[in-house]
C-alpha cells in the first residue's frame, strides 16, 4: 500500500525534474572566431561592397566629381576635422542633446504610456492624438518650437520630447496589451496593485514592447535633433552634426556634405548596437527566446 501511495509522488517528481532539464540552458562560451565571422564579418563586406560600387561610379564618371566625390575625398574631409580639433566636438554636441533628449522622452513617455494603456477613458481620448503626433514629421515642429521658445537649446529639447514621446508611450501600451491577464490576476493575488502592479508586473512582462518603443523613440529623438539643427542657427547653438552638414551644403563642399551623413548615419547605428541591442537580446536570453551563444 506505501509503495502504491508513493508511486505517483516519485512520477511527478521525476516529471518536474524532466521539465527543468528542459528548461535549463547551457551556457557555453562562444569562440572568438565564431563571433568574428558572424557578428563582424557581415556588416564588414556589406560595407565594403557599398565603398567599392560607391568608387566605381566615381570611376566611371557617371555623375561629375563635385556632385558625387570619391571615397578619399569623404577621409580627407574627415582628417580636415580630426587636425582642426573639431570632431569630437560636432559629434558631442549633438550626441549630449540627442541622449538627454531622449532620457527626458522616457521620463515623460512611461508614465503616459501606463496611464493610457490602464484607464479606458483616457485611452479613447488620448490614444489617437498619440498616434498622430508618432505619424507626424518631427521637423513640421521645429519652426513652432522656434518661435515658442525662440533659437535655442530649449527649442532642440522641444523637438526631440514631441518626436520621441509618442512612440515611446505607443511602445509601452502596445507591450502592455500583450500581456496575459493571468499574471495580472496573479499580482493582484499576491499584493500587487496601483504602482506596485505596474512596477513589478506590467512593466516586466511588457518590456519587450516597451523596448521596442524605446529602440523607436531613440530613432524619433535622433531624427527630430538633426532636423531642429538643420533648420535652426545660432552661435549660442554650437555646431552639431544637423549644422555642420548644412554649412557643408552652404558651402557647396559635397564631400563635407556626404561626411556630414556619414557620421549621422554611424552614431545612430553605433547607439542601436552598444546600447540597445544587447538589452535587447539579454531580455530574450532570459525568456528563453534567444540562445546563450547569440
């Protein structure tokens, strides 16, 4: 009778043990090679390919020289800067308001987002302005911004709120509708409600939405700055990369102009990469949607 009653205990047992090892991943350390190969190699020839059909044009004189210049003269405009002492500065200039820019966009953009996702009444009659405001241009707010607040760093900060916020907001609702109503019963089972609830159940289980909102928003930001840069002048502004490229263009120097877009290009991409992605994929690690090795 003991070995019958004991029989199903040791089969669950062995079931849940079953389970676990299913659910365990194995860590294993990926070869430098490996990492070299399929994380650098790529986008190494991808670049490769777009400066060799980028100097055959030039080559071929498809377009005159000072429309479209070569690839050496794009680095002579970049060592230009380095000598002169100015690259870094233009290049921090617009990373400092573009980063600050965007903590204040989440600061602002979190709270909004929760609200909206949680209360019907104000979703019915927020909801909608949010997504026009996402499908608007961010540069239609720069001349706005100038003559509220005139030509400054106020007007650059206005810019990037109103172009990052409501995706950021969009993204947080979008990942809150995701999640199951199960854990929420669950929380509330347990003690959670009000900012307890959202702190410690929505915001988690929606962060993948919310990254993505994030990874948006950082999109939005950057794109709204170099628009309120391209438009906007003044001393008091400093020289960032959306002034530069427009002294360039003032300048009829193609070469600046396409070193302008370049730099654009690469610290947008350079952010993505160093700051989001690995967020990204750790929060997949995590839920098992990602392999340890990626």
């Amino acid at each position: 009778m003991s070995s019958t009653d004991t029989t199903p205990t040791t089969r669950v047992d062995d079931e849940l043990q079953g389970l676990d090892a299913l659910e365990t991943v194995t860590t294993q350390r990926v070869p430098l090679t490996q990492v070299l190969r399929e994380k650098v190699l790529p986008p190494l020839l991808g670049v490769l390919l777009v400066l060799a059909v980028w100097q055959l044009v030039y080559s071929l004189h498809v377009t005159p020289s000072y429309k479209l210049p070569s690839p050496l003269d794009v680095w002579h405009s970049l060592t230009d800067l380095w000598y002169q002492g100015t690259l870094f500065s233009i290049i921090w200039t617009s990373l400092w308001r573009g980063i600050s820019g965007f903590l204040a966009a989440v600061v602002i953009g979190t709270p909004i987002g929760l609200i909206v996702a949680r209360v019907k009444f104000v979703r019915a009659a927020v909801g909608p302005v949010l997504s026009g405001l996402q499908s608007l241009p961010s540069v239609a707010w720069v001349p706005a911004a100038v003559i509220w607040l005139g030509i400054n760093d106020q007007a650059m900060y206005a810019v990037i709120l109103l172009g990052a916020v409501p995706s950021i907001a969009n993204g947080l609702i979008s990942g809150i509708d995701q999640v199951p109503p199960l854990f929420l019963r669950a929380g509330r089972t347990l003690g959670a409600r009000g900012l307890t609830s959202a702190r410690h159940v929505l915001l988690p289980a929606a962060l993948p939405g919310y990254l993505a909102g994030l990874k948006q928003g950082w999109a939005f930001s950057w794109r709204s700055l170099m628009a309120a840069e391209l438009i906007a002048s003044s001393p008091d502004l400093g020289i960032g990369l959306g002034r530069y490229l427009e002294n360039q263009r003032d300048a009829s120097d193609m070469s600046g102009v396409l070193l302008g877009i370049i730099l654009i290009l690469v610290v947008g991409v350079a952010i993505d990469l160093l700051v989001f992605t690995p967020i990204e994929n750790r929060v997949l690690r995590s839920r098992g949607l990602l392999q340890s090795g990626h």
